[in-house]
C-alpha cells in the first residue's frame, strides 16, 4: 500500500499538469471551430440580399436555408460534444490533489524522517489541483461557455422557429385534406 501510495504521489502533479494542458487545447479548438463556424455563417449572411418586412425589419430568419442551418446545427452539435468533454475535466483536477494528498499522508505513516518530503508533496498536489482547478474555471467562464452559449442560443431559436414553421404547415396540410 505504502508503494503505491509513493508512485500515485510522485505522478500526480505531473498528471495534473498534463491533463491541465490537454484541456486548455480542448478549450482553444472548441473557440476556433466556433470562430470557424461563425465566419461560415457570416460569409454566406454576406452575400445574400438583405430583405426586409413591410415594417421594414430586417429578416434575420431567412438568411440561411434549411439545409445550410441543419448542418450548422449538426456541426455546432460535435463542437458542443467536445467542449462537454473538456469541461468535465475540470473537477478532476482537485480530486486528484486530494489522492495526492491522501497518498502523502499514507507515506507519513511508514517512517517519520520521511514525514516533510511527503508532507510538502501532499500540498503540491491539492495546491496544484486547485490552482487548475480555478484557472480552467475561469478560461471556462470567460472565453469558453460563452462562445458555445451564444451559438447554442442561435439555434435553439432556430428550433423554435422551425417547430412553428412545421405546425402551421402540418394544420394548413390538415385543414387542406378536410376542404
């Protein structure tokens, strides 16, 4: 047990670090391929005519066709995949500040001349969980989420609008079926 303990200690923060790391990328392709993705949109929003309402309201809804949306739709979908990956990591890294922790104080108990090297090791990892912990945290809250928030908003009223769009379509059919 005692072994085990000293090798889980003596990896942990390196295993913090790398995974650490890993998640940042995460983070950083799930911002590109949004960013990417936007300028998809945008470029085709570009080159279309605007048209407006009798009110002279821009429409916004028919900017994009259906099809062109569905595969937005379905490519903001594997984005969003990864980035709920990516962002469960991030509670890992103070549990594996407490293993580390915990495997410092499991070799205190085998020798006390061996008490401050595992005592020092024991806090670098909960130290260094935490400080990951907080730091992809806040990357999450500032840079991440509110990429993926905004785009999920995008298409969450473009379901709405396609749900009334295929209700009034379905009643007019019915109503059609009835005359």
């Amino acid at each position: 047990m005692e072994g085990l303990a000293i090798f889980i200690g003596s990896c942990i923060n390196w295993i913090i670090a790398l995974l650490a790391v890993l998640t940042l990328i995460g983070f950083a392709w799930v911002v590109f391929e949004i960013g990417k993705l936007d300028g998809i949109m945008n470029s085709k929003k570009k080159g279309r005519k605007k048209e407006y309402t009798e009110g002279g309201i821009k429409k916004e809804a028919d900017v994009y066709t259906w099809e062109e949306t569905l595969d937005y739709l379905e490519s903001f979908n594997r984005i969003q995949l990864v980035y709920s990956i990516f962002e469960q990591f991030i509670p890992v890294f103070p549990l594996l500040g407490i293993l580390g922790t915990v495997a410092g104080l499991i070799q205190q108990l085998g020798d006390v001349d061996q008490m401050r090297a595992a005592l020092a090791l024991s806090m670098s990892t909960t130290f260094w969980g935490l400080i990951a912990a907080i730091t992809l945290k806040v990357v999450d809250a500032v840079l991440v989420s509110k990429s993926v928030n905004k785009k999920a908003l995008y298409f969450e009223m473009f379901e709405q609008n396609y749900q009334m769009v295929k209700d009034k379509f379905d009643q007019e059919t019915e109503n059609g079926n009835r005359g």
